[in-house]
C-alpha cells in the first residue's frame, strides 16, 4: 500500500478515541441489512473526520450527525 501525500490534520489520541466511539455507535445503529456495508462505512468516517475537522469532539453528537447524513 501506497503512503498518502495528502495527510492534511493530525489527530491526538484523544480525539481518535472520540472518533472511533462515534465510529462503533454508528455501525451499532444500522439496520441489518445495509446495502453496500464498506460503502456505508466509509461515509461514516468520511463524515465524523469533516465534523470533529469543524470543532466537533463528542462522540455522541459525531455519532448522531454522521448517521443523520447518511440516512
């Protein structure tokens, strides 16, 4: 696997931990049958990292507004 040159922010431990509670709280609210499961993952982080990037840093409101997107 190829580095990426396009590292833009990076994240204290803290805050990795904030994201990937939000992360596992997303995927444990998902219906069963999803469609595109590694599709739908991806959005998820896609979205949390855009709203912890704009100041967000609960879990729980990353976990609601990523959901909330992607629904």
């Amino acid at each position: 696997m190829q580095a990426s040159n396009r590292i833009a922010r990076v994240y204290s431990p803290e805050i990795l931990q904030h994201m990937g509670r939000a992360f596992d709280g997303a995927l444990e609210s998902l219906p069963v049958n999803v469609g595109d499961i590694t599709l739908l993952r991806r959005s998820l982080a896609v979205r949390i990292i855009r709203h912890v990037d704009r100041g967000e840093h609960d879990p729980a409101e990353l976990c609601k507004r990523a959901l909330a997107e992607v629904s």
